[in-house]
C-alpha cells in the first residue's frame, strides 16, 4: 500500500509540530504510549499502528488551528470519534496527530418545529436519542454501535432502519468541515432542499476523514411513531426467509425494519444473550406507525412469511421487550466472540439489488458451508445489504488465507450483480482494492477530489484509495 502523502514523513518535522501543538494546547497535547496506543486502532481485525500524539481540542477554531501546523509540516492528521469503524478507517497508519474529538459533545441546536438538529460530531446517537425523547422526536439511524453522530457522517452509516428512513446520506442536512489547510466551512443551510452550488454536505457524507474534519452535523429529526411492534420469525429454509423479504419490499410494505440472521448466527445469539428461539434462518422485524397501521402491516408481512415457510411470529410490543430483542441482535459481533474465544472478527460487507439478493446469499452459503472457516451472516437484508464475521485467529496465515479468498468471492459476486463492495461499513483500509473493480475510472476523479482539497495528502492518508 502507498501512502497519500507526497513524501516520507521527516521525524524531525513530526516533533516540531508537537513541539507547536504542546504550545497551542498544553496538556491537552498527549505522547504518552497508552493514550497512543488507544489511538492505534478501530473495533476491525486490521493490525493497530500508533499515532504521535493525541489532541484534544475544544472548538472548530482549535481544530483549524491543529490543522494548520499539521498542514506546515506535512504531518499526517486522522479524525477520532468513538472508534467503531469496521474497515480500519481511523488506524494512523503513517503515524501523525489524531485529533480526538472528545469534547465536542453539546447539541447545539434542536428545531422541533422544523424537524432538524445541530449537534457537535462527537454527540452519539443514544446521546442524541436521550436528549430529544422527552420532546416527541428521534433520530432513527442504528448501525448497532453507539457511534458518534461526526463518525457516521463521514463513514455514511446507515443499520437496522434504513429500509424505511434511509441512510446518514439521506438524514445529514449539513455539516461544518475544518479543511486540510485549516479554512473553516458550512456545507448548507437548514433549508430541506437547495439548487444553489455543488451539493459540499454529500461530498463529506461518506469521505471517511480525507477531505476535512467534521466538527458540527446538522441532521433531519423524526416524530415517535404513535405504535411500535417488533417481532421473530424463523424460517424452514434461508431462501424462505430471503424470498418473504423481497416480497416485502416490493409489495411497499413501510416495514422499519428487517434483519436476516442465519442458523449459524440464531445459534450464537441465543447463547450470549440466553435466548431459545428455534436454531433456524430467522427474521427480526419491526413496524412502526398509528395502531391500525402497525397491525395491516404485521397481517402482510405474516401473510407473505407463512407463504414461505414461516413459522408463527413472537411479538415484543413494550419498549423494554423491543428494547431487549434488538438488543441481542446488536450484539452480535460479541456473541459471536464468544463462539471462538480469542478470535478476531473479520467483518465484511456487501449490498446487492433487491432482486439479486437470493442468489448472493445462497452463493455465498454455499460457500461458507465448502469452508473451514465459522462466519455467521447477518444482514439488513431489506436494503439488499448483509454482513459476514468471518472468526479468525490472525496469526494463522492459513486462516488469514482463506478469510481473504472468501471475502473476494463475496465482493466480486456482489460487483457482477451490479451491487457495491460495501453497503456500510466504508473502504478505509479493507476494501480499497475493490474500488477500481467497483467504479473504474470514477476513482481517478476521486483522486482529482482529493487533490485539490488536500493537495498536500494529510488528512487521514492511506485510505479509501492510495495516491
């Protein structure tokens, strides 16, 4: 892999800008080796590299501030929220300043009338949820960790409920961004649409920290539905459950949510969470709506599930048996943890078209059924998206070997029915060999991209693709 920058980095140059930053925010600069190594790595199998020094600033003028003697000396600077990226896309792998966004944890703005909110990036999700319950509003989208609001910006996140309210692409409004050279921007208004200029917001949305550092998001805001129901439903065969759910979506059932998990991972769940549901190909659903809308829609779906081999449907309807339900299908990547302790989890993913979503599953089965490897499937199929955690012990080339060969055949499988390397999780460091298959000379206009707002190639180089 090359890196971005467009020279070796020169140590003394490193220690000059430390020197600089020492004096721009005192202890609020670290070197210490524990700090660092927090700062090394991401919840992703990839091997952790240790940053410089740690800062943690207190204001978008900071930050532009640590840009700019980070920009003079040609040192690397990567974004950190909470850490949970999936890719390796906030492992410094060329060394640097991390720029800890830990203080930047204030909603700013809540405009219930006008359904929007302006927070700093490194609020979370269940922050955001907590803050804004008590006035009839929530903030739908769950990729399962209690990421922050600045990190699924920029990884474009989306989980459990895109199937109705979309991505972090649809549900970001606006952004305030520190550029490579330190410059300070607003990317919108709070206006729902505008025709005027290059649309900034979505060009930030999914850049993965290298193009310029989100300090503040603007986001769209939801009313509670007046009723919500989850339910499980397991399933005789894995295209049973696939098949009901593509009947669904193209039925326009509004379902919230609808979650593929197969027997190898029923099995995992239900020892970590201490459940007993059937070890089968399972759905996890949830409608949300008025009483009346809830229940045509439940009659649907259970209609459509029975046609395929879908057994009887267990309903969570209180807050705290939906709160547990989902709970458990969040927690999926420690369970599956526990099935092999020690491991690591290669976790992967790809999203198809709808249409094209049995026969990428089922291949894929397949598969994993010829390998030797464990890799439970889990998907928010609704989307044509699914995940893979291949359990791996990464000192093992053998293992590292195969997981590689598997994780390909997924991707290029996923390509040739015109599907996306990733549906979630982002490039950073794992996919990046897949973006050429994916977009073929689109990248090099990335690369002109990239260029012209960080021409010096410090923002979080290595990443999404080499220059």
């Amino acid at each position: 892999m090359q890196t971005a920058t467009a020279a070796p980095i020169s140590q003394t140059a490193v220690q000059t800008a430390i020197a600089e930053l020492q004096a721009l925010l005192g202890d609020r600069l670290s070197t210490s080796t524990g700090v660092r190594d927090h700062h090394s790595k991401d919840e992703s199998w990839h091997i952790p590299h240790r940053p410089d020094a740690v800062a943690f600033p207190n204001t978008t003028e900071e930050v532009s501030k640590i840009v700019q003697v980070c920009a003079r000396h040609r040192v690397p600077v990567v974004a950190y929220g909470t850490g949970t990226s999936l890719e390796g896309a906030v492992i410094p792998e060329f060394g640097g300043v991390v720029i800890d966004l830990v203080n930047f944890d204030q909603v700013l703005q809540v405009n219930a009338e006008d359904l929007d909110v302006t927070v700093q990036a490194r609020v979370t999700r269940k922050q955001l949820n907590d803050y804004i319950r008590d006035q009839g509003l929530f903030f739908p989208i769950d990729p399962g960790a209690d990421a922050s609001l600045g990190g699924m910006a920029a990884t474009r996140a989306s989980g459990t409920n895109a199937v109705r309210y979309g991505t972090m692409r649809e549900n970001v409004l606006g952004l305030t961004v520190v550029l490579a050279d330190g410059r300070i921007i607003r990317t919108s208004r709070r206006a729902r649409k505008s025709a005027a200029g290059y649309d900034l917001t979505r060009l930030f949305v999914g850049s993965e920290g290298t193009l310029g550092i989100i300090t503040e998001v603007t986001l769209r805001l939801y009313g509670i539905p007046e009723a919500m129901a989850a339910a499980v439903c397991s399933f005789d065969s894995l295209e049973g459950a696939i098949n009901t759910v593509i009947q669904t979506i193209q039925l326009g059932v509004p379902i919230a949510r609808i979650e593929l998990l197969d027997d190898v991972q029923m099995d995992s769940v239900n020892r970590f969470s201490k459940l007993d549901y059937p070890v089968k190909d399972t759905l996890f659903v949830e409608f949300h709506g008025t009483e009346n809308g809830v229940k045509e829609q439940a009659e649907i779906v259970q209609s459509i599930a029975a046609e395929h081999g879908g057994g009887e449907f267990k309903w969570a309807t209180k807050p705290e048996e939906r709160s547990h339900l989902w709970t458990a299908r969040h927690d999926v990547t420690y369970a599956n943890k526990a099935l092999r302790p020690g491991c690591e989890i290669w976790a992967t993913d790809v999203c198809v078209p709808i249409s094209r979503l049995a026969e990428c599953i089922l291949e894929t089965k397949k598969d994993l059924k010829e390998s030797f490897l464990i890799a439970p499937l889990v998907g928010h199929v609704g989307d044509g998206n699914f995940h893979l955690g291949f359990l791996i012990n990464r000192e093992d080339p053998k293992e590292l070997a195969e997981a590689e060969r598997l994780n390909e055949r997924l991707v290029m499988r996923a390509l040739s029915m015109d599907g996306t390397c990733t549906g979630e999780h982002g490039i950073g460091l794992g996919k990046m060999k897949f973006l050429v298959a994916e977009h073929g000379e689109a990248v090099s206009v990335m690369r002109e991209v990239k260029k012209a707002l960080d021409p010096l190639g410090i923002m979080n180089p290595g990443k999404i693709f080499s220059m």
